[in-house]
C-alpha cells in the first residue's frame, strides 16, 4: 500500500505529491525572501555572547564542548558570512526546563531595534492567511499507521525475536 493509494485520515487532506515533489527538488519554501542585509549580518558577527549566555557562561561552554562532540551544533566559520549575501545568523541562547538547562538557536532574536533585520522568524507571514507556499503545511498523512503495520508485519514474521527501534538523535531535538 503507497502513500497515494492510502485514503487520508480524518480532517486531513489529500496526499499533495506535485508539492511534496516540488519541495523535495527544489527546497522549501517554495515562495518568499528570506534575506537580511550587510550590514545587518555584519552587526550580527560582531555581536559577541547573548546576555542570556553572560549569566551561564561556564554551563554554556561545557554544554557546547559535550553537543559539539555529538555533532548536534555545527557552527560556521565566523569569516564564511562575507561571502553568502542575505545569510541569516541566528543566536544561540540558553534555556532551562525541568531544571536542566540547553543550548537553543533562536531565530526570533534581534540585537537591534531598527537596523536589525536578521531575525529569520520575523519575516515569516501570518500562519492563520493562507501562504502555503511559504509555510507548507505539514501532514504525516498514514505514516504513523504504515509503520504500525510494518512492526505488526515483523512480529508476525518473527515472533521470538527482539524487535529494536532506534530514534535518530532522540536526545538532540530535546
């Protein structure tokens, strides 16, 4: 059973294939600028340690040895933002839930009130408008139930041994 064959779940809509095509040839967004001036990415490069990051400084730095290690964060080159026009350059800041704290990229930090137009998040549209070019909506369609089939399948073809799943860097998104 494909994708296409699958009728959707309730409340969502068909499989879009032209679309899911599009973005996976051509990138999404499909639609939009999402660009920031010189000046503005050269503010950015200058701009040294989130006030966030000052207070923590220690636990941040030990958090981005142990991450980077893990290749969760790849930092780029400070030098590199020269040469890529409209490149945005986000902060990374620290945040802390059930009393352990991690290191988050914000792309909704600005640095400046008026010259400050790096902040990637503030150049995305009205999610309630309809601008699915730009913000794609995102439906898992039967993904979910095929691969309850497919572990339902194994268990079937293979009733005494273990079945291992693996999350691809679990602990990365958390």
């Amino acid at each position: 059973m494909t994708c296409v064959n699958s009728p959707p779940l309730p409340g969502h809509p068909l499989v879009d294939i032209d679309r899911a095509y599009r973005i996976v040839t051509e990138g999404a967004p499909l639609a939009g600028i999402f660009e920031c001036d010189y000046a503005t990415v050269a503010l950015r490069n200058q701009y040294d340690n989130h006030p966030p990051l000052q207070q923590v400084l220690t636990e941040v730095k030990a958090k981005l040895l142990e991450e980077e290690a893990l290749t969760y964060h790849i930092l780029l080159p400070r030098f590199l933002w020269r040469f890529i026009p409209g490149l945005h350059l986000s902060m990374m800041t620290w945040h802390v839930r059930k009393k352990k704290g991690c290191l988050i990229v914000d792309p909704s930090s600005t640095i400046d009130d008026y010259l400050d137009d790096g902040a990637p998040n503030s150049q995305i549209p009205d999610p309630s408008l309809d601008h699915s070019d730009i913000i794609p909506p995102v439906y898992y369609a039967t993904a979910f139930q095929r691969h309850l089939t497919y572990i339902w399948n194994l268990r079937i073809s293979h009733p005494n041994e273990d079945i291992l799943q693996y999350g691809d860097d679990v602990t990365a998104a958390f």
